[in-house]
C-alpha cells in the first residue's frame, strides 16, 4: 500500500468548493429573476458606485472586456436595472448607475435566502465569529 500524500492545501480546497457550491445556487436562484451571477456581480458593483462607474472601471473589476460589460449594460438597461449616462469629467466616456426604478427587493431577497441557508446549523458562537474568519481569508487573499 502506498503512502497517503500529505495534503497542506485542504483548506484551500475547502474555501474553493465553497466559492463554487455558493455560485452554483446563486445562479439557480437567479434564473427567476432572468439573472446570470456575472450580471448580478456587475450590479452590486453599480450599487456600490452611487458616483456611478465608468464601463472601462465594470471592466476593470469584473475581469472582463469592455464589449463583455457594454452588452450586458445595454440588456440590463433595457430591462430598467441600469442607465448610462455621459461622464462629465470626459465627454467621450459612459458612467454606469442603477436605475431610480431598478427592482433590487427580488435580488437582496435572493442574498437573505442564501445567507440564511449558510447559517442554518451553526451555533450562536459559530454565527459571531465567522464573519471575522471570513474577513481575515478575504483580506489575506486581497493583498
């Protein structure tokens, strides 16, 4: 019988297979909504923004091209979630806002689902110190 290999990246693997269960059921949650994850990532990125976001900054963030972010700016624009609008510090660029009537209750009800869900079973303990543990991989990640 050969040796088990030593494996010092389980929680790597752990953190990864959670990344990936979570956006497997945002995306089914989404699909009522007529949704993908990467729209629903590009608004939360607006509704950070109430200056608004140049496209060229959505594309930036998301790690996507810039036809990628025009086309799904241009669908959710016709479908009432965002506006463009000429940025005043260049007249030749586009600044990203949600729309004043952008239906945002269905998408924050999806998240409160999602959130309920993960906490579901844990202890009151648990509940109260994993949001720090998350920060602190987050932040460890993010330098």
């Amino acid at each position: 019988m050969s040796p088990q290999p030593h494996h010092d990246y389980a929680l790597a693997a752990r953190v990864w297979a959670l990344g990936l269960a979570f956006e497997a059921r945002l995306a089914r949650e989404l699909v009522a909504l007529k949704l993908s994850v990467a729209d629903f990532r590009l608004i939360g990125e607006v509704m950070g923004a109430p200056a608004g976001l140049r496209q060229s900054e959505l594309s930036r963030r998301l790690g996507v091209t810039a036809p990628t972010v025009s086309a799904a700016v241009s669908r959710l624009e016709r479908a009432g979630v965002l506006r463009r609008r000429v940025d005043p510090d260049d007249p030749r660029a586009k600044r990203v806002y949600l729309s004043e009537a952008a239906p945002l209750e269905p998408g924050l009800e999806v998240l409160q689902r999602l959130d309920a869900l993960l906490r579901a079973g844990l202890s009151a303990a648990d509940r109260k110190r994993l949001p720090g543990l998350l920060d602190g991989l987050t932040g460890r990640l993010s330098e």
